[in-house]
C-alpha cells in the first residue's frame, strides 16, 4: 500500500512539476475576454480553448483559466513603418482639386485635410498654401503578437473561403486586415488566426456555403434553407459550442435552395417615421442626356433630338423624377447634395468621369442605366465601398457594393409559383410551351409534379410551329378551376393559345351529350415578355382569362390619390410615365435608407421592405456579391385594367 501511495506522489509531483513548467493560470478580470487575455500571454484563443472547453458556455469574472506556454519567441522583431518626417508647401493653382493634389503627392485627401484642418470646413481655393506631409519608411522593433499570422491567399479564395477554413466571421476577418478589398489576389499576405494545421478547415466543393446573416437564428435558417438545427450542426459541429454568429460561413448540402419565408412576410416600413441621420447626403446620378448632341442654339432643333434619341427622353424623365424625391426628403428633414454626369452611352466616358472626380464622398451612386456602362463603373467603384445602385438593368457583376434592383428571373418565377401553392381550391394546372422555352416548363413541372404539359406542334424536320390545336387542350381541361401557364417569346404562339382557351372558358355546351361544362381558365405565365403585348393579342381576351404575371412593378390608380403623381402633374404639367415613377420610387428609398442607418449597406437586410408609387424594395445580401431587390408583385388584367393581386 505504501508503494502505491509512494508511487501516485511521485506521479502528482511529476505533473505538478510538468504543469509549472508549461502552463500558468489566469483568474478572469470583469471586462475581459479571451481574446484579450490570449493576446496577454501571447498564446492564441483556440489554445486556450483546447485546455479551457467551459470556457466556451462559461466564462465570467473569477473564471480561472489554464494558460498554456506560449509558442512564440519573445525576442523583437524589426519591421518596417510609415512615419511623418517633414511637410512640403504648396500653393493651389488655378482648377486644381484635393483629389488632383492627392494624386500629384501619392497621398489621401484625408492625409491632406488632416495637416490642413481648415479645409474639413473650407473649400480649397486658388492661391491657398496648404501643408503637404512628407513620410518616409523606417525600421521598428516590435514584439511579434501570435494571435495573428501570415497567409497567402490560394487560386479560387475569396473571403468566405478564408473565414470558413480559419474558422472565423468574415467581419473578423475585415477587422484583422484593415483595408482588405473584396476581391483577393492570389498570392496576396493576409493575416489569419493562427490556429493548428489540423484545424485549418478544407472547403468541399462537394457541398454549399452560407454566410449567416445579422439576427439570424436557427429558426430563421430553418425557414430559410430548410434545415434543422441537428442537422446544420452535424455540417459544422462548431456550432454546438460557439453558437451562431453573424458572418459566420456554415457548409450546408449542394442542393439547398434558399428561400426566406420570413422577409416574404416582412411587413411594409415606410421608413419616415424612423429617421436619426439627419447629416447631408451625398448622391451622384449617372444618366444618358448625350448632351453633346443637343444644339442648345436652336429649340426646335434641340426639341426635335429629345424626341427621337430615347436615350435622352428616358433620362430627362428619370432625372425629373430624382428631383421630386430630393424635395420629398427635404420635407422630411433630409438634405441633399446631387451631382449628375453625363455617361453619352459610352464606356469610356465612364472611365473619364471615375478617373478625375473623387467618389469617396459619396453615400451612393445611381446609375448608370445601360448593361454595359453601369458594368464598367461598378468594376471601376468596386474597391471603393461606395454603393452602386443599378435602376433599370440587371448588372452581369454582382460585386460587393452592387445594388441590383430589378429582381431576379428566378425571383419572379419563384414568386408566382408560391402564389399558385397557396391557393387550396381544388384545379387543374396545365403547362402549355414551345422547345425553346422548354427549360422554364422543366421548373414549373418540378413545382408542380401532377401537373400536365402541352408542347407546341412540331413539322417533320423538328421545327417549332407555334401552334397547338383544339383536340390537344380540351381533353386536358377539368370542370371548374383550370390554371394554365404559357411559356413563350412567340407572339404567334401567345395569339394562337389566347384564342383556344377563351373558346373553353366559362359554359360550353355539347350538343352530342346534351350537357354543358363550366369551366373558369386562368392564364399565367413566369415571364411576360414583349410577345403578350403585340398588336395581334386581344386585351379583352387576356382579361377573360384573368391573365396573371410576376412583375418588377405595378401601375399605381388613377382612381387614388398619389401626392407624388399630383406634384409631378402641377409641375410639369404632365403625368409621370414609368421612367420618372422609377426615378422617384427608387432615389426617395435610398434617402430614406440612408438617414435610417449610419449607411445603405446597414438599411439593406432582408427584414425592411417599402414600397412607393410602382415599385418596392426588399434587398438580399448574395454569398458571392452584392444586394438585390427580392420585392416584386403579381399583377393581373381585370376589365382591360392591369391591377395587383393582393396576397
């Protein structure tokens, strides 16, 4: 027995003797937090987790900790550092600018401004004598901090890659890199946490990922991805002890398709009520005038361009509609500045109007219009972190800062598709389409798997004819309710099926079995394009079939007062057409976004939602990009009258 006793005291002492060696112990000071006592013992957070696992549930004032030794050498490194050495006097010319100055020193208009202090309240003038900082590089000796180390960034790594292999927030990762950009170099030194190789996590390719976002909880995910907290667990089993948190990067299963059922719900916030930025904002507004086509010299001849360039028309009325906004946030307090450019279409104006005016300054830039210039200036804006704000186009580049307000094709389909799903009355639903709108079918048939689908009539080589017969749908229509989609560009096509379903809807009677059949036929389609305007398809026969549509917009009542439409009519003696309606829905929202937040990327979660005259705004942060607009409408013809279904 002695021996035994003998023998587990000299254990205890070796480990004792061990564990003074290796480790030391920290009793929790009220306010501190891992993070800081790691960077205390210079030892990272996860070392100090692996000894301290409670420390994860609970950790509070008094906590003591087990703090491991750490594994860097406390010997100073040398580094390099920017310092201020001297100042250089220069005397402003004639047309010159803080950021043209900013450019001939190699220097920030903030380094400027902040050896100049006047010039925070006093515009630059001619002649002034303002103080240039003059820096040089020199050596430091600092102690290096272990918490952090270098990383070289892979081909195919983005942000959420980065975040999601070192286990942290993708704002974690912005605060340890203080003016990281959002697109990553390869080969580029970043700082991480410095955490063990074997708990550096892989991306599989096999599976998704998503960024959760602000007041996102499990239940909220649930609605979102369909999936369970267990299950979302067993993908990241660092749930179980860190919990969720904003920014955090989850693996979730390839096929996930993510669709928020709660911001579907969120109630419309007009935003007024809730204002607390008062501060002046700044805007820029892109637009197509083509001024340099204009001769300004003779009015008929400049009326006569307006007329016919609809480059020119359309952004006279959507500016027209941007001034109405400025004076409608005026009255709630809100003060603007605008600047307005002129893009005359041309990618290379863009490039001209980005190069020799500094956009730092401002709170969001609108426009331009077309695919391609408003592409090339959100390339060009993209490090900036200046929202870009795309009005009538869907931007092939979804950068970080890029507000996309037309929603999606798939936003739209998806939105009609819930629409039909909530209707329980008991129908038929018929999917009528051509070979090249084939795949829009394929997902409607995947929405609605008892569905019947019609193909358009096909020659003998296999060429579409845009036609079915009367034979192929009226064996397929039930008593009572029939939904139809038609899926089509074809104006032909649109003709033809408008004209055989009218036939069916409502009381046919058959003489042969001396019966009638009542029958209500409801057109809809996922995509109303040009083909269910043209001059060959009847008004009256779509508002037969009730013919209902996802759209961007709606068209506001005549019948109802609209304090906007009202002005705008007083003013230019005129009534406002989609243009300038877009131009004022669009610039009031973004006014009022911005005082209701410190900026518009803080106003822009899933949960706000407002709507003005035609349009409402709802915008979604994508994984890979920027933000956009997820609101939308059904609409539907009721007595030759395009009117919203409400839902």
């Amino acid at each position: 027995m002695k021996k035994f006793l003998l023998g587990l005291s000299f254990v205890i002492l070796c480990s004792c003797k061990a564990y003074s060696q290796d480790y030391k112990t920290h009793k929790v000071k009220e306010g501190e937090t891992i993070e800081s006592i790691a960077k205390l013992y210079m030892v990272t957070p996860f070392d100090i987790y692996a000894l301290n696992p409670d420390a994860k549930t609970n950790f509070s004032a008094d906590t003591v900790l087990i703090i491991p030794k750490s594994k860097v050498k406390d010997s100073p490194e040398e580094i390099e550092v920017t310092k201020l050495t001297s100042y250089k006097k220069h005397k402003v010319k004639r047309k010159e600018t803080l950021y043209s100055i900013s450019k001939k020193y190699n220097i920030s208009i903030e380094d400027i401004k902040k050896h100049n202090n006047r010039l925070y309240s006093e515009n630059l003038r001619r002649g002034d004598k303002i103080n240039i900082p003059i820096y040089e590089k020199v050596t430091e000796v600092k102690t290096l901090d272990n918490t952090i180390k270098k990383y070289k960034i892979l081909p195919k790594e983005g942000k959420w890659r980065v975040a999601y292999k070192f286990g942290i927030t993708i704002d974690q990762l912005n605060i340890l890199n203080p003016g990281i950009t959002d697109t990553l170099q390869v080969g580029q030194e970043i700082n991480v946490p410095n955490i063990a190789l074997n708990e550096v996590k892989e991306v599989d390719e096999d599976y998704g990922y998503y960024t959760v976002l602000p007041k996102e909880g499990f239940y909220r995910l649930k609605l979102k991805l369909g999936l369970e907290q267990e299950a979302l667990e067993a993908l990241n089993p660092e749930l179980k002890d860190l919990g969720l948190k904003a920014g955090m990067v989850l693996k979730i299963p390839l096929d996930t398709q993510i669709e928020d059922k709660l911001s579907l719900k969120a109630e419309h916030n007009t935003l007024a009520d809730k204002l607390t930025n008062f501060e002046t904002k700044r805007l820029a507004v892109m637009l197509p005038f083509r001024l340099h086509r204009i001769d300004l010299d003779s009015i008929k001849e400049a009326k006569e361009t307006i007329q016919k360039d609809p480059y020119i028309s359309l952004s006279l009325d959507f500016h027209s509609g941007v001034l109405m906004a400025l004076d409608s946030a005026k009255q709630l307090g809100i003060s603007t500045k605008l600047d307005v450019f002129d893009t005359k279409v041309r990618t290379s104006e863009i490039s001209k109007i980005i190069s020799s005016n500094d956009f730092s300054d401002y709170d969001a830039v609108i426009g331009p219009i077309t695919a391609e210039t408003f592409d090339r200036a959100s390339f060009l804006l993209r490090d900036k972190n200046i929202p870009i704000v795309s009005p009538l186009t869907k931007p092939k580049q979804l950068f970080s800062n890029v507000y996309q307000t037309i929603p999606s094709e798939e936003n739209l389909r998806k939105k009609i598709i819930r629409f039909v799903k909530e209707d329980t009355i008991p129908r038929q639903i018929i999917i009528i389409t051509d070979a090249k709108s084939k795949k829009a079918s394929d997902k409607l048939l995947e929405a609605f798997p008892n569905a019947i689908r019609i193909f358009s009539k096909k020659n003998d080589e296999g060429v579409d004819l845009y036609y079915i017969l009367k034979d192929d749908i009226e064996s397929k229509l039930v008593e009572g309710k029939n939904i139809v989609f038609l899926e089509t560009s074809n104006e032909g096509f649109v003709s033809n099926i408008t004209s055989v379903l009218n036939a069916y809807n409502g009381i046919t009677y058959y003489e042969e079995d001396k019966k009638s059949i009542e029958r209500e036929i409801i057109l809809m389609t996922t995509n109303k394009n040009k083909a269910f305007d043209g001059r060959d398809i009847s008004g009256i026969v779509l508002s037969n079939l009730k013919f209902h549509y996802p759209s961007v917009n709606k068209a506001y009542s005549s019948e109802t007062y609209n304090s906007f439409v009202s002005k705008y009519e007083a003013e230019f003696n005129t009534i406002p057409n989609k243009y300038a309606i877009r131009g004022f829905d669009l610039t009031l929202d973004i006014l009022l976004r911005l005082a209701y937040e410190k900026n518009l990327y803080k106003s822009s979660t899933s949960d706000i939602e407002t709507e003005y005259t035609e349009n409402k705004f709802r915008y979604s942060k994508k994984l890979f990009g920027g933000y956009t607009n997820e609101a939308s409408y059904i609409v539907k013809y009721d007595n030759l009258k395009l009117v919203e279904v409400k839902q």
